[in-house]
C-alpha cells in the first residue's frame, strides 16, 4: 500500500481578532495590539510591505517604499483609487518575491461576522545602503 499525503491547507483561525500572523521571513509579529485593541502599535519588520483591510477598502500601513511606488503609479499620490491585483502590483515592480496573504477572521461580535485583511510581505527585501 502506498503511502498518500494529503495536501495541506493553511488556515489562520482566530476567534477573537487579536493575532496578525508572524512575518514569514524573520517571525517578527507584523502589528501589536495595545490595550483592549483600541490601540494599534505598528512594529513592522522591513519585509512588511502593506496591510490592507478589505472592509473599509483602505490601507492600514505602507512601507516607506510602498509609499514610493504608489508616487509613482498614481502621480497624484492618491492611493482612493488603488485596486489591489496582482498586475498593478507587477507595475509597481513587484514580482514572485512578495507574498500576499489574505486572511479572513471570523468573529462574533452581534452576530457572527467577517473580515478580511491583506498583509504583505517582500521575500526579496533588501536595505538601502
Ligand atoms: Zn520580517
């Protein structure tokens, strides 16, 4: 008889909202909740390229690079109209290196809901000398 493996399937389950993953390059937590997660501390590695929340259509954070690349694509530094996809991010020079993870928490707040958060993360990071 030989042996199956059965593909595996990553799912983030958290009940209450309160974890945001582990950066995958250097495991450093990407956001710190302060208090009753009234406050958000940012204490983003520099692999953190964006966070975005599907909800409000809005970004919670952008690396001073992301930021850049934004400049450029939308020359009046408006990001209302960005649509996040994988061909805008190819314009904004992305490419295999950045790891987008969408991550949908379930909670029960009145009522069971949903929300979707977009964290992404550059691979292939390096510093400005
Ligand atoms: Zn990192």
């Amino acid at each position: 008889m030989s042996q199956h493996y059965l593909p595996q399937i990553a799912r983030i389950e958290d009940k209450n909202g309160e974890n945001a993953p582990y950066c995958p390059v250097c495991g450093q937590p990407t956001i710190k909740f302060i208090d009753n997660q009234q406050d958000i501390n940012y204490k983003p590695c520099q692999h953190l390229v964006f966070i975005y929340v599907n909800e409000i259509d809005e970004f919670e954070y952008k690396s001073k690079d992301f930021k850049k690349r934004i400049k450029k694509l939308y020359s009046f530094a408006d990001d209302d109209y960005f649509d996040l996809n994988e061909e805008v991010l190819s314009t904004m020079g992305y490419d295999d290196s950045l790891l987008v993870l969408e991550i949908t928490v379930e909670s029960m707040a009145c009522g069971p809901t949903s929300s979707t958060m977009i964290f992404a993360f550059d691979f292939g990071y390096e510093e400005d000398d």
